[in-house]
C-alpha cells in the first residue's frame, strides 16, 4: 500500500509469507538472506527486491520470506499470474542450493529450539530486540506464515465503519482458512495452531495483542491513546529497545490499523497451498467485510454494539473447530442468513461466499474446495492421517509443495 489514501475497497494490498525447506528433507532451511541476494542479482545482502507486480523481503527468521504485490491492486485477479510467476521464480533460485518453497500456515514437526535462526543482516537490531524480550526460538515466533490482507481507508469514517466490519468478520476466518494442524509432528486436535500460539507469544506485554480480537475503537485518537499508547507504556515499563517504542507494526492483534499506510491490516489468515488459494480466501474474506461495510444486513450502531467478550469466544472456538463451529442464530442473522441453514461455520461461509465473494471466477474453485473439502488443515489430517509418522508427513507436504509450484488445489 501506498500514503495515498485510497476508499474502502478501492484497492487490495496482500503479503504471503512462505517458508524455505530442504528439497530431500523438507526440513526448515535457513537460507532467506542468501535467497533474495540471489533475487537481487548483487553481492550485497539485501532486505528487499522487487520484480515487476511482486517484491520479495525478509522476515524475522531467516527461513521464511514474505512475497506481496509493491503497488495496491484494484483487480485480485490481476494480481494471481505474478504471485504465481513470483513463486516459481523464488523456487527456481532455491533449487541450486537444494531448498525449495513449502506453503502452509506452520511447519509441520519444526522443533524452533534448536532450528531457529534470527534474520542477522540490517533490521537484526529490532528483531535482536524483540528476542531479548520474548525468546523467539518459540512458535508463536518462529514457525507460523500467515497471510496478510490490507483493506483500506480514506478518513476517519471509512475507518471507523471498516473497523467495525472487520471486527464481526474476523473470528469466522480461521474456519476458511486454517492450515495448522501439526505442531512438531503430531496433531493437536486444534485447526488452527498458528493462530493458538501466536496468542500467548508476548504475554510479557499484555497490550501487544490484547485478545487478538480489536477492540470495539473507531476514531483515530481512541486507537492511539487505548491501544497504541498502552504498548509504548508497556515495552518502556520492562526496558525495550528505544526502536520498538511507538511502532505501530509492534501491535499484534489479528487486525490492526495502519496509518502509515492509510490501511487495516487483517493477519488472521493462514497461508494457504498455493497463491490462487491464499487470494482465493482473500476475496471471500474481503467480500464478506464489504458486505458487512456496506451495511447489507445490519446497520452501523448493531456492528459496533456486537461485544468483544462474543468475538473472542467465537475466535477461539473457530481455531479448534474450524468449519464445525457452531454459528448462534443472532449470528447468523447478523449475517443476513436463516438459523435454520446456517447452523455452523462451514455453512456461514458458504452463504458470505455464495452472496458476497469479491474474487473473479478463476478463484472460485479454489475457495470451492475449502468449502467442498473442509480447510487446508482438515485435508492435511486426512491425508496424513491421526498419528502421522515423519514418513507420512513427509509424503503430504511434499505434494504440498508441488501443489504450490503448480497453483492447484490440495485435495487428498
């Protein structure tokens, strides 16, 4: 996104992140820096390097890299070739250092205690410090690729309105797009277990992610003194690094406003098997908060009203049950459904998707199978299984892999 501020919808901003794997092993491997030096065609490390529509920059750990579009898109359509294009290209680099890209929403037997290594080239400093303060040879640090969805705004109204949207939106998203299942090789039993640790990953600073759900706050001063203030106050209290202090990218809650950017930053999405799933999951999403937006079925003062304490439950419940979420009937009216046909997750989505999908047609096979298949995590565990050997999962995420390369649905 750009400091020009664009209306609400005019335009998409959509980072992927992705994570280096070893071709024979696929275990993680920390090559990021010595990828994008390659990128860039120079001898210098570098942090970032743009190609044509997509950029590619380093993340925290050096066996991930983010991918997203460097100009905000109007059309999400225009933007699947290049992420796609972006992706073979970034798994061409890796192939002569015997690595390659794996998508999903964790590594799926990662153990980040002894695999973890920190970006060590310029942004080190910030990153040194949020390690000094929270030990990020942690999951919630170290192992999770989410996708990142900018929606933006022009003024403090459109904020206001797209934040309450947002708000009633977001704890149903894990029930699309939870893609997590494993942690260091066995199933939890929970969907969505990126967004699990990434909860507690800062308990340190309580105000950093709050309760992951934002706070019912649609005013620019508001959010500043109530939720950007109170981390400052927070990180000062146990001494962190001067560069952490007043950043609004140290918010971590599953959404958060940008006004560097002029944009509300939804992070709750998984990454999905391929670019045209992860956009695929993004026009459903941002279709349903524009739906929401434009006050389709319940007024401003009704979106607004809708406790935080509800949201918080119906998130985390959406983690551990995904599409088998049970949906209250005054849910499912807010959403302008019948009770009667939208008694859980997975039907609520099919009704936002079937009434509000905002993608062109060459996504919807792709949110089709999230709806027809169940979530990337519930086909993962059906391929691999209850109690998945390292062999199993192995085979699975290697046609994980191939299912990235090729831009097509994983369906076991």
């Amino acid at each position: 996104m750009t400091d020009t501020p664009f209306h609400a919808f005019d335009v998409w901003g959509i980072e992927i992140e992705a994570m280096i794997v070893d071709a024979a092993s696929l275990d993680v491997r920390p090559v990021a820096d010595e990828a994008l030096r390659d990128l860039g065609g120079g001898t210098d490390w570098v942090e970032d390097v743009d190609r044509g529509d997509i950029g590619w920059s380093n993340e925290l750990v050096a066996h991930v890299l983010e991918l997203k579009n460097v100009v905000p898109a109007h059309d999400l359509g225009a933007l699947l070739q290049p992420f796609q294009d972006a992706v073979r290209w970034l798994d061409g680099v890796l192939q002569p250092r015997g690595a390659r890209l794996m998508p999903g929403g964790m590594h799926p037997w990662m153990d980040p205690k002894r695999e973890t290594r920190i970006w060590p080239h310029e942004s080190a400093p910030i990153y040194d410090a949020y390690h000094a303060m929270f030990d990020c040879h942690r999951h919630g640090w170290a192992n999770l690729q989410s996708v990142h969805l900018n929606l933006p705004f022009a003024d403090e109204a459109e904020f206001g309105r797209l934040m309450a949207a947002v708000r009633v939106v977001l704890p149903w998203i894990p029930a699309l797009s939870a893609s997590s299942p494993f942690v260091e090789g066995k199933a939890t039993g929970t969907l969505d277990n990126r967004l699990v640790t990434y909860r507690s990953n800062a308990t340190r600073v309580p105000a950093m992610a709050g309760e992951v759900v934002p706070e019912p706050i649609f005013d620019y001063q508001g959010y500043r003194e109530r939720v950007l203030a109170p981390i400052t106050r927070q990180l000062a209290e146990i001494d962190a690094d001067p560069e952490l202090l007043e950043r609004e990218w140290t918010n971590a809650r599953g959404a958060i406003a940008r006004f560097d950017r002029m944009a509300i930053e939804i992070r709750v999405i998984d990454a999905q098997e391929c670019p045209a799933a992860d956009l695929a999951v993004c026009a459903a999403v941002g279709g349903a908060v524009r739906a929401v937006y434009d006050q389709r079925w319940t007024d401003l003062a009704a979106q607004q009203a809708v406790p935080s304490a509800m949201l918080v439950q119906q998130l985390r419940d959406c983690e551990r049950l995904g599409p088998a979420t049970p949906v209250p009937p005054s849910v499912a009216q807010q959403f302008g459904a019948d009770p009667t046909d939208v008694a859980d997750a997975g039907a609520l989505w099919r009704h936002l998707v079937a009434t509000s999908f905002a993608g062109p047609a060459q996504l919807e096979p792709f949110v089709d199978a999230a709806l027809t298949h169940g979530t990337l995590a519930q086909r993962l565990l059906r391929a691999a299984g209850p109690t998945p050997s390292r062999a199993d999962l192995q085979s699975v995420y290697r046609e994980l892999c191939e299912c990235q390369l090729a831009g097509r649905s994983f369906l076991p």
